[in-house]
C-alpha cells in the first residue's frame, strides 16, 4: 500500500489483490453516457455468447476507443477473444461483411455507403442507440435477459456517478 498526503487529505492506494477485479485504465463516461443501462447489458450479454459482430459508431474518434475498451472491461473475468479494432478505417469496410466475431469502431463519415450489413449488431454512441439484427435478438433468451436485468442496476450507478462527476466539473469552469 501506497498512503499520500495531499492538502489536508490522506490518500491510500493499493492494487487489487489477484482474486478482487482488476483495475481499469480507461474511460467509461464515452459508453456509460452514451447507451442506456439496459443495452450496455444487452451488449454484454450477446458479447459473452459469443458469435456476433460489433460495430460501435460515433461522431467523435475520440470516444470510440475508451467505450470498446470499457465494454471489453464489463466482460471481466472473460475476455474475447476475437478481434478487436478501435478505429476501422474507410478502406477496411468491407471487413463488415466478415462473419466472423469481430468488435469495431467506426466514425460515422467512415461507414460504407450501403450501410452496416444486416448481421451486425450496432451500438451508436453519438444517437444512443442500440441495433440488434433479429438472428441475434432471438438468442437474447430469458435467462441473458435476466441477466441483463442484474448488470442494468450496477451500470445505473456508475452512471450516476459520471454525471455527477459531469456536473461538479461544469461547476468548476
């Protein structure tokens, strides 16, 4: 353990043990403000099926990378294994088509013209919104829809946690 003074406050900083959750070195605000509760537990359960195809969208490049590499965080203690590419570029959209599992980052003036295949799922980070194809939708069965229900109430509160942190910032400038 590390103990700091800082002003009039003490600060202990320790990593976790081996058996606790290990610590995240990202940004979660891009996703966490981004997607309702309900799809981010959605997308984690279709992630930790296996066999789909992630596209996240945004407007902004900057966000993509923290919200890819925070939903690969949520999986802990699973970690996918298939791959994982932050930014697409415009040349590489054919890489869509693939059916094998993938997660991608698109900017949005990047997608192809045709749009997203069919197959894919979508998370649009810039719209809120979540797109899942109706092959995928079906494998939502009850229990990951339970599932999804007992991340939902912990995604809330890191949630509220962010834009309280969000909100105490504003203040500041």
């Amino acid at each position: 353990p590390l103990y700091l003074q800082i002003g009039g406050s003490a600060v202990h900083c320790q990593c976790p043990d081996p058996g606790e959750l290990p610590l995240a070195d990202t940004d979660f605000a891009p996703l966490l403000l981004s997607l309702s509760p309900g799809d981010i537990a959605r997308l984690i359960s279709l992630l930790l099926g296996g066999n789909v195809q992630l596209v996240v969208v945004s407007d902004h490049l900057d966000a993509l990378f923290p919200a890819i590499t925070s939903l690969l965080s949520l999986l802990f203690p699973f970690k996918w294994p298939y791959p994982v590419v932050p930014i697409v570029p415009k040349l590489f959209t054919t890489s869509l088509q693939s059916t094998m599992p993938y997660i991608f980052g698109m900017h949005r003036q990047s997608l192809p013209e045709n749009g997203i295949p069919p197959h894919v799922v979508s998370a649009d980070l810039s719209r809120g919104t979540l797109n899942i194809p109706p092959q995928h939708a079906r494998h939502l069965t009850p229990e990951q829809g339970g599932l999804a229900s007992c991340f939902t109430p912990c995604i809330q509160i890191c949630r509220t946690g962010l834009e309280s942190v969000a909100d105490q910032a504003s203040d500041w400038w």
